[in-house]
C-alpha cells in the first residue's frame, strides 16, 4: 500500500477545465449534479430542486451500502479496501474520482441536533461524531445539513488549514444574516438533468469491510466525551479594556484550569499561522512555559498577594505573546524537527536519538500534547477536534465582544479527563483572571 498523497483539482482558466459537480450523500447513498448549467451557476431554487429530488428519492426508497463508512477506518485498511473496489469493477475507479474531483460533498442528515446559544454541544457531537455512511472522510469540505435547518462542516485537514474552513462558513453565515435566509431572485428553475446516482459495485468482502469500518467508528466515536458551551459573562470587549491580549488571556485561563484539575501543567499545543509565507501553514505554539506555570502556582498560593500574582500574571503574558509572534514569524522548532525526522525516515537513517527520548514524548512532541488548543477566531465559527492523546483535551474557542464560546473534548476511557470538569474549572479561572487584572489597575 501506498502512503497518502493530496490531489487538488483546480485550475484557473488559463490552465483548462475545471470540475463543477458537487456530490450529496444521504442514508448511504450518492449522488451528483453540476453547479453549473449553460454556463451559468444554478441559482437556489435551481439548488433546491436538485437536492430535494435527492431526498424525495432516499425518503421514498431502501438506503444505501454505505461505502463512504470505508473513509472512516484506519488508513491502511481503507487504502486496503479502495484497491479491492476498484479491482471488481472499473466503473469503482470512476465514481471514486467523480467523488475526489468534486467541489465538495453535501450530506443530508436526518438528525435534529437542538441546540442553543448557550449550549452547542448537541451540534457540536453530531458534526463531529456523525453518521459516517454520509460524510467522506477524505474530502476536503464536507457541508452538513441537518433536518432542523442547522449546519454544520467536516474537512481533511491535510489540503488546508482550518481557517480556510472558517473564513468560508463565516461569509456563508454572513450572506444568510444579511439576507435573513430569503432568496430575493427570481424563483424560475431551468430544465436540467436530475442527479445521477452514484452506485458502487460490492461484493462480500466490500459489505465486510463496510460493517467493520462502521463498527470501529461507533466504537472511537462513542468513547468521545464532548463539551460545547458559551461564557457570556465577559468576551474581548472586556479583555481589552485591561489592555491584555485576548488570545492569550484565554490561553492563561486555560492552563490554570487544567492546574486547578490536575495539580499539574500540562504540555500544550496552540496553533499560530504561517500563512504570512508562501505556502506557509501553521506551527505550533507551546503556551506551557515556565512563566506560566509559575502564575499558576502563584494563583494556588494562599499566602501569595495580588502584587506577586500581577507581576507574575504580567511575564506570562509577556512570554506568550512573545513566543506566539516568533512562531508565526517562522522562529518556532517543532516543524524543524518534523522536517528532520521525515527527512531521516525517507532516507532510511536511523531516526535520531532525540525523538525516542521520553522527554520529548512528555514535552508534546510527536503528538503527545496533552492540550491540543486552537483560537478558531473572532467570528460566529467554531470547530471541535478529538484529544492527541488518551489522557489529554481538545480545546478549540472563539472570542467574541461580550463572550467566549469553547468545545472541549475528552476520551470517556481516561479516567484521569473529564470535559465537564475543565469547562467548569475554565470558566471560575476565566473570572479570576479578569478580577487580578481589574484589581492590580486600581
């Protein structure tokens, strides 16, 4: 089997042709229709003909085989499975392109994941956790559509970043404001072709490998504990009127939590972007450091005054902000040292001796941070993401004037981790932080 490799299907017009068909998935099923007819984009009603003719389809007849539940199982088995459809028939090859070349992938989910703007956890489960015979795994943008009028994303990582992700679905959620959700055009729809259906060629094996794909996913995807909240007592509004950093106050809130859980720092990754670079992505941002671990236990301290929790307040903030800027000026070492290791590994050097010392490991490095934290931004879009490790977190925030809303995640298995538990703990630190600041201004 051969490693993973991106395709990216688009051109510009100078280059040639480029695809213009989407794919919908529902109740395992698959179909396709092209954006464009005569040259022209279909407008929404034109959309929403084609896709309700998808769903009067699946409602109307059995469901599907489910094959895109193959995406989800482990990468080995699923290249596995892949080179076996395609071996029993080539019209396989050929729906999987029509699959991988699309703009992307629509699946109408028949969930109802109620949630409110306090709580978004039930959205938050169902986006991340969801049906896998619907979403493609290795897809770039997966739009989610749920039965009560809500939406939601998945993506691959490995083509882009997330704020890419972001920046779309928050132009999506702007246009939908500021048209409050009504179609003002003309409501005329085109003759045009129905979606085709895509439908797959299976045998035993495949149906198999389907079922074991479906029962490894129910098994990963149940352990996951998922916590969704917003803190509406403060957001950057407030933060900034202390003159501090809202990024970083969050960061700061975030490592004391985990102290106040946990008796101990934990290693800690945070994303900062690159993409002031060509071609530049992400490196990562350790915000355990020694500053702030030492505000931690000042704030731990009984017999510590505001004065020593200010001063230490303040270097932490300093450190952080100091490192994140270095980061995302190319200065950080972590996608150095990854360079160095897949350069030893493709060469068939002996991989060197740092990245097997357990220090490393403990540190984070290798994808062993115990805090796996990511600013989504400052806009209505939020993500979510599972734990690097068994007794670690997933936490992902966005900060908005006057809150702050997180999704934190935790494996059910660890006993050491508990969502719930953080989110509680983040929030009185929260409040603890922006009281130290208030104070020491007076």
């Amino acid at each position: 089997v051969k490693k993973d490799t991106i395709h990216n299907y688009f051109k510009t017009e100078s280059e040639g042709p480029c695809p213009s068909h989407l794919v919908v998935m529902c109740r395992g099923r698959m179909f396709t229709f092209d954006a464009l007819f005569d040259g022209r984009i279909l407008t929404p009603p034109e959309i929403l003909r084609q896709l309700s003719y998808v769903k009067q389809r699946c409602d109307g007849e059995s469901e599907g085989d489910g094959v895109s539940a193959l995406t989800s199982d482990d990468r080995t088995r699923w290249a596995k499975a892949r080179e076996h459809l395609i071996s029993i028939d080539p019209h396989n090859k050929t729906i999987l392109e029509t699959i991988q070349s699309s703009l992307f992938v629509i699946s109408l989910d028949e969930t109802k994941p109620y949630s409110t703007p306090e709580n978004y956890t039930n959205l938050t489960v169902a986006a991340l956790t969801g049906d896998p015979t619907i979403r493609w795994g290795d897809k770039s943008y997966n739009s989610i559509s749920f039965s009560d009028g809500t939406f939601g994303s998945t993506c691959d990582h490995a083509p882009y970043d997330a704020m890419v992700l972001v920046s779309m679905c928050w132009y999506l959620d702007e246009q939908v404001r500021a048209t409050e959700g009504k179609w003002k055009g003309s409501d005329a729809v085109r003759r045009m072709p129905p979606p085709e259906e895509l439908l797959f060629t299976v045998d035993e094996k495949v149906v198999g490998d389907i079922n074991h794909a479906k029962r490894q996913y129910l098994e990963s995807t149940q352990n996951l504990q998922i916590v969704c909240y917003a803190f509406t007592a403060f957001g950057k509004t407030a933060i900034k009127q202390k003159k501090l950093h809202p990024d970083t106050f969050v960061q700061l809130a975030m490592q004391l939590a985990y102290y106040k859980l946990h008796h101990k720092p934990g290693s800690c990754y945070e994303t900062a972007t690159t993409r002031r670079f060509y071609h530049g992505r992400t490196e990562t941002m350790r915000p355990c450091t020694q500053e702030a671990v030492d505000w931690c236990k000042a704030m731990m301290d009984p017999a510590s005054d505001v004065k020593a929790r200010r001063r230490a307040m303040l270097s932490a903030f300093d450190k952080h902000n100091n490192l994140m800027s270095e980061a995302q000026e190319g200065k950080g070492f972590d996608r150095h040292l990854l360079g160095l290791y897949l350069i030893a590994k493709e060469e068939g050097r002996p991989t060197p001796e740092l990245f097997a010392d357990p220090l490393y490991s403990r540190s984070g490095g290798g994808g062993n941070f115990v805090l796996s934290s990511s600013l989504v931004g400052y806009t209505t879009v939020l993500g979510a993401v599972a734990p690097m490790v068994l007794h670690g977190y997933g936490f992902f925030y966005r900060i908005r004037d006057y809150r702050i809303v997180i999704s934190i995640s935790a494996w059910k298995s660890s006993r050491q981790t508990d969502a719930a538990a953080l989110f509680n703990n983040f929030s009185s630190s929260l409040h603890e932080l922006l009281h130290l600041a208030t104070t020491s201004q007076l």
